[in-house]
C-alpha cells in the first residue's frame, strides 16, 4: 500500500482525500508478487550472486501494464489516453532495446520514465488542439471509466488536473506508485531538494483545491 500523504508531510487535520489518494485509482502493484528481475539472487544457496534474469519486453507487459495504465490515468485524465500512452511507452521500448532488452539496466524505472514522457507528449498536444478548437463540453465517463474510478477517485483527479504538470506528477510518483524522492529525482531529471520542495507547494495546492470542492 503507498504511503500516507500526511507521513511526508504532517497537517493538523487529515482530510478524507489524503487517504483516498494514497490508494487511487486502485490497488498499487503488489511488490511482493513482482519478480526480482535486477540484482543478484537472494540467499545463501547455490543460487546465491547469481543475477537474476532480465525481463523480457513480454515480461514487462504481462506484470506491469496495468500498473502502468493507472499511473498514465492519473497523469493525463482520460483512460482512453492513458491506455494509448503506455501502449506507445512499450512500442518505444521494443523499438529502442528489442524484446530481449539487454542493454537495459533497470527495465521497469525505464518503462515509468518513459510513460511520464509519453503523458507530457500527450498534455502538450492536448493544449495545442485546444488552442484551435472551440471549448466543448467533455464526454461522460464510460461505465469502463467509472469502473476504473470511483466518484471519490473521480474527484481527486479532478483536483490533480489543476496542478501544474509538474506538481501532479511528483505526488503521482510519490504517493500513488510509492516511489523514493531520490528515484523520483532520478525519473523527472529534478534534484532531490526540487522533489521535496515541489511536492510540499503541491498538497497545499491539491488541498486548497478539495476544500473548494468541498464548498460547491
């Protein structure tokens, strides 16, 4: 389960938001189930510094592309989107490194890497439309999106969408995929001390954000 918004960053009040984000849109991916695919093996057995073996492209898909597609979901709000992101994310993956991705060091961190891009691609050609469109209504959520997203869950990406892109993204990668603030650094190219520091302007941001929704 990702950590608790208010463990990083205490408030004197938990709203109920926090925890609801900390487990959107869904459950994370079970760590425990995923295989040990970087590393030398564990224990103290013949299979001891043995390296474990690489994943394959397949591999990858068939363990994380759900993950992957939550993730992307809360990053461009739109599960069709996010659907087309992490399917261009292992497209550009096989492309770069082919199915065996041997010259791949840590394959997964390379797949979020990549969707996080592919989502910023995907904002940015979203503005760029919208710019020469006229405004429009958006469409209904689905009965699959509504599957995916709960009505609370709906509410908290709602609020996530009024962040700057780079606000989402460091809570995103912080409480949703439970990553460290050095592997955060490490996927959006940022500092540590920018990490810490962007994520602090963007609870009280999300925060202001749920209280006025609160309001309405």
């Amino acid at each position: 389960m990702a950590l608790s918004l208010v463990s990083a960053f205490p408030r004197p009040r938990t709203p109920w938001w926090r925890t609801l984000f900390a487990s959107a849109p869904g459950s994370p991916p079970d760590r425990a189930a995923t295989p040990a695919w970087s590393g030398s093996a564990a224990g103290g057995g013949p299979e001891a510094g043995r390296e474990a073996p690489r994943p394959t492209v397949t591999d990858l898909y068939h363990a994380h592309r759900l993950s992957m597609v939550r993730l992307a979901v809360l990053l461009v709000d739109d599960q069709q989107s996010a659907e087309d992101v992490v399917q261009d994310a292992f497209v550009a993956l096989y492309k770069r490194h082919g199915s065996l991705l041997e010259n791949v060091d840590n394959a997964l961190a390379y797949l979020r890497t990549s969707v996080v891009n592919t989502a910023r691609s995907t904002l940015r050609r979203r503005r760029t439309a919208r710019e020469y469109v006229p405004p429009h209504e958006a469409d209904a959520a689905s009965a699959e999106d509504h599957a995916l997203l709960g009505d609370e869950h709906r509410r908290v990406l709602d609020a996530l969408q009024q962040l700057t892109t780079r606000q989402r993204e460091v809570l995103v990668l912080r409480y949703w995929s439970d990553l460290s603030e050095a592997r955060i650094a490490e996927t959006l190219g940022l500092s540590r001390g920018a990490v810490k520091s962007t994520a602090s302007r963007a609870l009280d941001a999300l925060e202001r954000v749920m209280k006025a929704q609160e309001q309405d």
